[in-house]
C-alpha cells in the first residue's frame, strides 16, 4: 500500500516538472562581434531564423531598381544576408551622407565621458567668442545639445556652415530646424581634446570596433566614407547601446540619449538619429509636422541613422536586427532628401522576408 501511494505520488509530481521545463524559454543567442582587420564573419541562414527565403527575390529586384549597390541584414550581429550590385564589393568605399552624423554624436558624447567637454555648455566654451554672425547674447544660448537635436535656432537659409552664413533666427531650442551646423561639434570636439576631430575618433571608435574609412571634406560640409561593412559594425555597436563585447565605448545612458526624442517640437528625433513610432514627424528643409509614425511598415522601435541619397543604417532592437543600404539615390530626381518614400517601400519589402505581419 505504502509502495502505490509512493508511485501514485511521483506520478503526479512528474507532470508538473515536465511542465515546468518546456515552459523555460530557449536562451537568446549571444551577440557576435566580428574580429577588427578580419574578413572572416558569421553568418545565419534564412532556415535557421525560419525566414521566407523566397521573399528575398522580390526584395532583391527592388533594391536594384532602387540603384542599391550594397544591403545587409543582420541578426545577433550574424549576416543573413548580404548584397552587392552594379560592380560595388565588400571592400568598395561609399559615402555615408548625413548618416553620418550618428558617428559624430556618439563621439562627442565619448568626450564628454572622457571628462572633455559638457553638451550643456555653450559652445563658444569651446570655439571662443564670435564663432557665428549673432550678438554675444544669442551666441552663447548656443550649447552642444542644441546642435545634436538640431535646435541650434541659426539661420537654415544657406547649408554652407561659414561665419557669415550663421545668422540668428530664432532662440536657441525654440525652433527644430535640419541643418548642417551640426558639423560644428566636430570643431568642438577637436578644441576639447587638442586635437583633430578625426584623430579622435579613429582612436575612440573607429579603430575600437574595426571599422575602415575616413572622413572628406566636402562642399557642404564633411562626409564620412567606408564599406559597408563598416557600417554594419557601427550598426552592432548601436543595437549594443554602445558596448562592444566588454568594452563600453560610450556609456549606455549617453546612448539612451542619442535614440530617445530630444525635444517635443520633433519627437522623431534624438541626437543626429532619426526615431520610427513616435506620434508625429518633421522632415528636412521645413517646419510643416506630420502625424504618425516616421516609417509606418518599420518596427515601432526602430531608429536610423539617414543619408542623402538613401545612405541607411536601420537598428531594430526588439528584433536584434541591423539593417544596411547604400547606393545612388532610389529617386535621381529628388537626391538630397535625407528621408524619403524609399524607407516604407523598403520595409513593404523586408517584412515578408522576416515574416513579419
């Protein structure tokens, strides 16, 4: 009798420990980080994400009608895909456009942690007095957080960042306006540390997470250039809120800062990034604010860094996702647009890929 009511015991018991460890979540794939000045990179296939492998056919026919020349999509920091068109190489150089300003955020925000400079402060602490065409008074309302939200409150009439051209038109952080005055913390930067703007960041990140390039002088104003690859690596650090393997490289709540709303005049964007799912948007080159969401077919967590000419790099938290395009503009006929129709159309294309609704 003692011997059933035993085995009548673990009977019941057995089920519920069963239960118990099919209800245990699979553990979440650790982050790959590629090795720097290493061509050597994991990979994940479309089965083993159980993606619609078949879908990346008409997403391929749509980036080469979009004059694409390199796409990347990442997942835990592995390739899923990779896609180069019209000649362009893994080790082909392309121009970020203004998705570059993204590098010069989290540099500047690296100095700051460094102790070099505060944002808070105004920026003729840095670059002296009479850096623009404004009073002395209207100068110094000027801060470096002014400059990374794009509140600078300096005229927008001209993107040719030069003295004359740096005219007062409204209070500092009282106007959101895209500009290209945001190069100006490059200067801040290299006054704060003594040195040339890309010396610093060569030495702070570039060369941390291995990626190539370099920064030109162009006519406007100065663009960095690398692989796409490179992009991808920056990506990753992104999607790791600024950590690479077991190195911070730019601490996390600076980071949170970059890819959260960094005023309510525009709350699609953080410090020199674009932000998806918030409840209205400006775009470049006006003041007219648009309700809804940045990119309606892009995951609501989404933030970007948004090039002239399509340059992108997407990260999707939720989804541990970096995405990457370059290339010629998906419109010749409207180039500048450091946003356009092309990122919806894009996302229309992904989702059936990624099987997502």
């Amino acid at each position: 009798m003692r011997y059933l009511t035993l085995l009548l015991i673990f009977s019941l018991l057995l089920p519920s420990c069963n239960s118990g460890d099919e209800a245990k979540p699979e553990p979440s794939e650790p982050m790959y980080f590629p090795i720097p000045n290493d061509p050597a990179w994991e990979t994940k296939s479309f089965e083993e994400l159980g993606w619609n492998e078949a879908a990346a056919e008409d997403l391929k026919e749509y980036l080469i009608g979009a004059n694409t020349k390199s796409f990347m999509i990442l997942v835990n920091g592995r390739i899923v895909m990779e896609e180069y068109f019209a000649g362009h190489t893994p080790t082909t150089t392309w121009k970020w456009n203004s998705a570059g300003k993204t590098l010069v955020s989290v540099t500047t925000g690296i100095a700051q942690q460094e102790g070099l400079l505060s944002i808070n402060n105004p920026v003729s602490d840095y670059l002296g007095t009479g850096w623009s065409s404004m009073t002395l008074e209207k100068e110094n309302l000027v801060t470096s957080r002014n400059l990374l939200t794009m509140t600078s409150g300096l005229n927008d009439e001209s993107q040719l960042v030069v003295k004359a051209n740096l005219t007062y038109l409204a209070d500092a952080g009282t106007r959101w306006s895209y500009s290209n005055v945001f190069q100006l913390l490059m200067d801040v930067v290299g006054a704060a540390s003594d040195q040339e703007f890309e010396t610093y960041f060569d030495s702070r990140l570039k060369n941390k997470i291995g990626m190539d390039g370099f920064w030109d002088e162009g006519i406007l104003f100065t663009i960095y250039n690398s692989n796409t690859r490179s992009m991808a690596r920056f990506g990753i650090l992104a999607l790791n809120k600024g950590k690479w393997q077991d190195e911070q490289i730019i601490n996390e709540a600076f980071f949170t800062d970059i890819t959260t709303s960094s005023q309510s005049i525009n709350p699609s964007y953080g410090y020199l990034c674009w932000l998806n799912g918030k409840s209205k948007y400006m775009v470049p080159g006006g003041q007219t604010v648009y309700d809804g969401a940045l990119v309606p077919a892009a995951p609501a967590d989404m933030f970007a860094a948004m090039g002239a000419e399509d340059q992108r790099i997407y990260v999707v938290p939720s989804l541990n996702m970096v995405v990457v395009r370059m290339g010629d503009a998906s419109d010749p006929d409207n180039p500048s647009a450091a946003l356009s129709g092309f990122d919806n159309k894009l996302w229309e294309k992904i989702n059936p890929v990624i099987n997502r609704p």
